[in-house]
C-alpha cells in the first residue's frame, strides 16, 4: 500500500552537484516511481523496476539520499529492510542561470529525460497495432505552433497542469476506474525563435 503523503511540495532543483547527481536514467526512474505512486521500497523492489541488481540499485538510493531527493522512510516489519521514499511530490528543475556549469548539467539532465521521452515514443509506435482500438483511438501526438506573449504561455502551461492534476497516478492508484491504465502525457512549451 503506497504512504499518501499529497502535502509535500515538489523538490526543487537548482544546483549542479544534484542535478548531475540525477542525471542517470535509473534514478531518474527511482526518484519518477516513488514520487508519482508515494510508495515506499526497498532496493531489492526497486531493482526490478530499473533492472539493476539490489547491490546497484541501492548504491543509486544511497546517492539520491545524499542529494535530498529521496529518504529513509519507516520499516514496515521487524526493522532490517531499509525502506526508501521520495521527500517530495515531484521535482521542479531550474538551474542557477548566471552559473555556466549548473546550466550544463541542467542540459545533460535534461538530455536524459529526452532520451528516455523518445524511447517511450519509439516503443508505443512499435506496439501501437497490438493495442486495443480505444487505446488507439484515445492516444495522440500532437504540434501545433501558437502566437502567445510570455505571460499567455505561463497561463497556458498552469491551465494543462491543472487540467492533468485530478488523473495523477498518486491520487488515483488505490481505487482506479475500471480499465484505467498508466500513460504518459508529455508536453514542452518555449518559443521556436
């Protein structure tokens, strides 16, 4: 059963140590896993999920801890399993602009998530056609190229924010609806010149 903790703030992260810290596709998926479902796991549950040994996957907790961006959170037994948390809901990344070399590790971050976005493309376009036809039906890629001031924008993201807050995995995980599914809904905002 996942610890519901929905009055933690996201984490933010700003300066170059922890954001190259986090720059690794498998606390990427750590850190994404125990702040989306609010959980709490141990290495060797965790392992499975980034398909890393528990040796590997604890060493990744160990780092991410050292960083802030997850804990120790209370055993659930008899106290020899160490159990892992997220200290926040999310994370927000904003590197220090007037510092070159947390802006570079912000990219690097950010190339990595990237990557992994793409991957994610790739693989539903590779089993698209063995989906159902509503999960067909209901996914969607879309672009489209808008004329907003600064301010419009800002709006706009708030507005898709609050649009895709009541289906977050977080709130609904324990009492889904009938065939619900976890997807993934990405979306990138900044000006194309």
């Amino acid at each position: 059963m996942a610890e519901q903790e929905t009055n933690r703030a996201d984490v933010r992260v700003t300066d170059a140590r922890t954001l190259r810290a986090l720059a690794h596709p498998a606390r990427i998926e750590i850190v994404e896993h125990l702040s989306v479902t609010g959980s709490t796991v141990t290495a060797t549950e965790c392992a499975g999920l980034v398909g890393l040994s528990p040796s590997a996957t604890s060493y990744h907790l160990r780092e991410l801890a050292k960083y802030g961006l997850v804990e120790q959170a209370p055993s659930q037994g008899d106290g020899r399993e160490r159990r892992w948390r997220s200290t926040g809901n999310g994370l927000w990344i904003a590197s220090d602009t007037n510092q070159p070399e947390a802006v570079a590790a912000e990219r690097a971050l950010i190339d990595v998530y990237l990557t992994r976005d793409q991957q994610r493309v790739h693989q539903w376009l590779d089993r698209q056609h063995q989906e159902p036809e509503e999960w067909r039906e209901a996914s969607a890629m879309m672009g489209q190229q808008l004329l907003v001031t600064a301010e419009e924008m800002t709006r706009l993201s708030a507005q898709v924010r609050e649009l895709l807050e009541p289906y977050r995995v977080r709130e609904r995980q324990e009492d889904p609806p009938a065939g619900a599914r976890k997807v993934v809904v990405q979306y990138t905002a900044f000006p194309m010149d």
